[in-house]
C-alpha cells in the first residue's frame, strides 16, 4: 500500500512539472509570437493573446491600454522585435516572464535601435493571455 501510494505521488509530481515544462515552453514561444505580430501590424492575431485590460507601460513613462497599444502598433514600423535571455516563472494560473528585447523602429529621418528589459504577467484564463507589459529598463544606441 505504501508503495503504491508513493508510486502514485511520483507519477503526480512528475506530471505537475511536466506540465510546467510545458507552460514554460509555450510561453516562451507565445511571447515572441507576440511581438512577431506587432512588427506585422496584425491587431486580429494579437487580439487572441492579449486579455481585454491589458496594460502596455513604455519605458517613457507612457501608459496604453489595449486599444491605445493597438493604435502604436498600426502606425510604428517594427522591422525588429527579438528576444533575448527570456526566463519564465509559472505559479499556477499567473506567469512572469522576463526578459530583454532588441528592438528597431523606422521613423521618417532614421532608424532607431535600443533594447530594453521587461516584466509581462501572463493569466491562465480561457488560454494564456498576456495582461501586462513593463519596460523596466531602456537603452538606445
């Protein structure tokens, strides 16, 4: 009986983080899913990721709901948005994921290049959906 219920245990925590394995890996693809549809402009596809009070916060001080951020994205010319030593930290149905991002903006007189580090809240809801964007620091070349 002992043995069959440490067996059992196992089986569960070995499922448990697999699970978040899982969740990590998805998440980590997601988040640069994300920002391959900002630098397409695609506001449809970006609708399935982000949650309805998402919050986006610029390093700038500026903040952007939902459609203020869908506004940016329509006029900004993104040919780059990559990121880079991205970690993710799961607790049950909230995710933080953080990392740095490389990032080139084409404006009228130049291109601009900078990275920035971040923090984004991912919740577990009908899918994951990203609800908040904080640039926490911001460097330009």
């Amino acid at each position: 009986m002992l043995k069959t219920l440490f067996l059992l245990c196992c089986c569960f925590a070995a499922n448990q983080l697999r699970a978040q394995t899982n969740d990590s890996s998805y998440l980590l693809r997601l988040n640069q899913q994300t920002d391959d549809y900002v630098v397409a402009r695609n506001t449809a596809a970006l609708d399935t990721i982000y949650a309805d009070d998402f919050i986006f916060n610029h390093g700038s001080g500026k903040t952007e709901g939902k459609s203020g951020w869908y506004v940016t994205v329509k006029r900004a010319d993104y040919p780059l948005r990559a990121h880079d030593s991205v970690k993710v930290e799961l607790h049950g149905n909230v995710a933080i994921v953080k990392g740095k991002m490389n990032i080139q903006k084409i404006n009228k007189d130049k291109t601009d290049k900078y990275w920035l580090k971040y923090v984004r809240v991912y919740v577990l809801r009908d899918r994951w959906r990203l609800v908040s964007h904080n640039t926490v620091a911001e460097a330009h070349e």
